[in-house]
C-alpha cells in the first residue's frame, strides 16, 4: 500500500526574529531606563512571539517505509498521511495507529527517566553543597 506524507516542522524565521525582538517594550521591567531592544529580557521575550515558518517535506512510499519513518523519528504522529481517502494525522490512520502508540510510549519512557535523571542529579548536587559548607 502507497502512501502518500507530509512531515512540516516550524522553523523561526530569524528577520521576524530581530523585528519582534525590536518591538518588545521591557522598558518597565529592567533596571536601566534607556535599554536598547538586544536586553536578554527581549530576546527571552522575543523567542515565544516570534512567529514560525512551516517547512513542508511532502513524500510518498510504501506502508512499511512510514512506519520505518515514524520509529525512526523522521516522522512524528502528528504529521499528514494520505492513503487516498484524504489527508489526517498519522496517529488517526488506522494501519500507523499501532506504530504511532508505541513511539508515542517509548517517548514517554525517554522523558520520564530524563526527569528522573535530572531530579536525582539536583539532589545530589545540592547535598554535596550542603556537605561542603558543613
């Protein structure tokens, strides 16, 4: 069975970047009145407003390549796929819903033991302060 993809990714368009970074007023939030729009406040700022340009990758191949495609991370549960009946999400095209489930739990897995990481690191970071100020 051939089936036809569409993955789109978001990409920051780094022009609009500089124009929203210009436009941001965080007169009101710094220290020195006369700040000019490069303070870390706007740029912080300016990363969440910033509109993203879609870049599509439109594709078409065999069932077993997108399913290859989706463990492989080149394509994500919420990219397109048409198998002729029109265009949905790969999670709601019944022969990739069992595909998308699996990748979907094993990103799970990855999160939470990299939270797990983190939570146990900090910890034992803070505890080597607290002894080393003993």
């Amino acid at each position: 069975m051939r089936i036809r993809y569409r993955i789109l990714t978001g990409q920051m368009d780094r022009r609009e970047f500089a124009n929203v970074a210009e436009d941001i007023d965080t007169r009101g939030y710094s220290a020195e009145p006369e700040e000019d729009f490069r303070s870390p406040l706007s740029l912080l700022l300016a990363l969440f407003e910033t509109p993203r340009k879609v870049i599509e990758c439109d594709g078409e191949d065999e069932l077993s390549a997108v399913q290859a495609m989706l463990r492989d991370g080149r394509m994500g549960s919420h990219d397109l796929v048409d198998s002729g009946a029109g265009w949905g999400e790969a999670r709601d095209f019944e022969p990739l819903a069992e595909t998308c489930e699996q990748v979907e739990r094993l990103a799970r897995k990855r999160r939470l033991k990299r939270r797990v990481a983190i939570v146990v690191l900090s910890v034992l970071g803070c505890l080597g302060i607290w002894l080393a100020a003993r």
